[in-house]
C-alpha cells in the first residue's frame, strides 16, 4: 500500500461486535487482569494505560507503516520521545555526536546529560562531510541528526552517514519532523531509530503536542517499549485519536504546502527588504542536489526561512503587522507561523555559534499553513513594506 492508503487504513483497526473500523478513544486507566495476564495485539501484556493503550496502539501501526519500521511508539511529546530513546541507548561513557543545528531543548538535553552523567557530546559542523570526518575521527556511540535541519533547512545526507555509522558500529538516530515520511524513510537507510515531533506535520492542526519513535527491531521495540513504562511519557489516548484523524491528510497537507512554500521562497527571492533565502528547494540552494537525490518526490518541504534587512528591528515589525500568518514557534499545522529562531528554537544554541551558523537577530522561519497562497504571499508583502 501507497502512503496515502497507509494514513487512512494503516491502524488496522476493526471491532468485530459493532463492525467499528474508525479508531474510537479508549479513554481506561485500566484494563480486566486475571490469570495470565491479557495480551495487547503487539504482544505486550495489557493492563495499564501507562504501559500500553488500543488508541495509542493504532496511531502506533499507521506511523510504522508509514516510516517502514517494524513498530512505533508514541510519547506525550517529541522531547519525551527524544529522552527516553535517549536514555535508553547511553551507557556510561558513551559519546553522542550531534550537529551544532539541531532542535535547541536536543542539544539542551544532550548537554544536561553531559553535566549530570558520565556522558560527551561531541558538536559538529552541521555538513555531511564534516559529520562522517568526525564520526570517523572520534568513534561516538550514537550519531543523531535531523533530516532537514532547523532553522536554516540544510540538508544532510542521510544514507552516507548511515553508512559510516554502520561500518564503525555506532547508532544513528535521525529525527525526521520536518521531512516527514512523505519525503523520506531514514529506517531504509539503515537509520536504527526515526523520531517526530508528532506536534508539527503528523498531526498537523497545531492543536495537540505528541511524540513518535520509530524501531527498526523487536529488540529496540522491548528496550523502548520498557523504558517508556519506566519513564511514564507515553501519549495519551485523546491526543492519538487526534493523531490518527490528522495523519490521514499529511501527504495532500505537505504536497500542498510545500508547493507554496515553494512560490512563497521564490517570492521572497526578489523581494529587496530580504538579505538571503533558506530554501532547499530553490534552484539555488547548496541543498537542492542532496535533496533531489534522497527526497521521494521533487518537493522540498513547507517551511521557508529568510532574513530580512535591518535585523531585530524588522523583525519586531512584521511580527507585529502579519495578520493571516500568526507569529508563533510552531510548524507543521494548517495555520501559518512566523517564528523568530533566537527566542526559540535556536534559543539554546550559545550566539557564537548561531552567528556561524545564519541563525541571525534578522532571520524568521515561516512555517506555510493550509492558506490560499497569493493570501499569504500578499500578506508578507505588506508585512516586508513596513521595513
Ligand atoms: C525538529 C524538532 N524535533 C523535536 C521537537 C520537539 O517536539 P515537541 O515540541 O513535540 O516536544 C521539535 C519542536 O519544535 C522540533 O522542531
């Protein structure tokens, strides 16, 4: 089955007794436990809706089918998704390698890690090339990268850094929340572990928060499975429900708001209160090629980021003169944001370094929502006039 299919029927789900097939909300704490102990349909014994819940279950099957993994299991976020894969594979004295752009509360929780165990987080240029030199040079034990990187949208190249990981023996965990599964499935490139935001394009309506983590093994599934028992971070039923009903748009979500996002990039190109556009889409773009290779279909994404002449004080003005595109640190929902990186999402990641990397006091990240696309392109442009 094609991913479309796969959103809409991958759950799997049937009640034999009212010949229910939509998911409904199993909203129990608890479930009947008597001698053994009842089987839930992945396996696990089925008591506590800590452990495991039918809902969660069938949001589970549709994300594994769609990222091509062997099962999934959701969390009540992406950084709790983040946290327990993450404690589940450090050991004392592992190394961590990750880029210097990535998602800042990762590299928070990396750092914190570092400070309270016996963890080293190695920091890398976020480029393929200098990711493989390092991961050669240094010998980490989990690589982890995000397919698209936020906020200025490089691209790495997944498969080669699959590759290095797997020929040294070290973990690659590949955070793939704004490629989705539409664009990529970093588990057939020998990725261990994919992990989403389900907050952003799974859900897509920026009005739940969820997380996802995505094995590739029965092994992984046991060490996950327990750790989020133990940890206590998993989703809950509602936010599923929720789930499960936003995923069966994502592809006609993403086509669509990649191919504005797109004009909006093109728009913006020529526009003269605008410094540089980060889109990989962009003929232009250093990223386009990696992007043609990898990506599954010539789209490139909905977020576009730019920076715009006359720093933080441009910013505070289109901020405050947007009206259909809100200001908000979000992505991936039908409405459009606006979001100003350094008070957000790069927030954690020390200035110097920001500074090297783009991420300066002019640049926005524009998450493109469901709207009309001329709206929005009209809107930005009387945004940009101000300044
Ligand atoms: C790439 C990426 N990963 C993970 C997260 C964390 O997800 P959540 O906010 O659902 O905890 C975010 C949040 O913005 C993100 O952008």
């Amino acid at each position: 089955m094609r991913e479309e299919t796969l959103s809409v029927h991958g759950h799997e789900y049937f009640d034999e007794e009212y010949g229910v097939f939509i998911p409904p909300i199993y909203l129990s704490a608890i479930f009947e436990q008597k001698i053994p102990t009842r089987q839930s349909r992945r396996g696990t014994e089925l008591k506590y809706s800590r452990e495991e819940n039918p809902t969660v279950y069938s949001f589970e099957k549709i994300i594994a089918k769609l990222e091509k993994g062997f099962d999934a299991l959701a969390f009540n976020s992406g950084m709790s998704s983040i946290s327990a894969t993450l404690i589940a594979l450090t050991k004392s004295g592992s190394k961590i390698l990750v880029p210097y752009e990535m998602y800042g509360t990762t590299i928070q929780l990396i750092d914190l890690l570092q400070q309270k165990f016996d963890v080293k987080k190695i920091s890398v240029y976020p480029d393929t090339k200098d990711i493989i030199e390092e991961i050669k040079r240094s010998g980490p034990d989990i690589v982890f990268i995000e397919t698209i990187t936020n906020p200025t949208l490089r691209i790495f190249d997944v498969p080669e850094i699959a590759k290095t990981c797997n020929d040294l023996g070290c973990s690659l965990i590949v955070d793939n929340t704004f490629a989705t599964p539409i664009l990529y499935n970093p588990i057939e490139h020998d990725a261990r572990i994919v992990i989403h935001s389900v907050t952003k394009y799974i859900a897509g309506h920026n009005d739940i928060i969820g997380g996802v983590v995505v094995v590739k093994n029965q092994e992984d599934l046991n060490l996950l499975w327990d750790w989020r028992r133990i940890l206590g971070g998993i989703m809950q039923p509602f936010e599923a429900y929720m789930a499960i009903r936003g995923v069966k748009t994502l592809k006609i979500r993403f086509e669509k708001t990649s191919n504005s996002a797109k004009a909006i990039a093109e728009f913006l190109k020529d526009h003269s209160a605008v410094k540089e556009v980060y889109y990989p889409g962009l003929d232009e773009s250093p990223y386009k090629p990696v992007a043609d290779k990898m990506f599954k279909q010539k789209i490139y994404g909905g977020v576009v980021s730019f920076e715009v002449r006359g720093g933080a004080s441009s910013v505070d003005k289109i901020l405050r003169k947007v009206k259909i595109i809100k200001p908000s640190p979000s992505l991936g929902g039908s409405e459009s944001l606006l979001t100003y990186p350094i008070i957000s999402a790069s927030k954690y990641i020390p200035e110097e370094i920001r500074k090297r990397l783009g991420i300066t006091d002019g640049l926005l990240r524009l998450s493109v929502g469901l709207e009309d696309t001329e709206d929005l392109i009209e809107d930005l442009s009387q945004a940009l006039s101000t300044i």
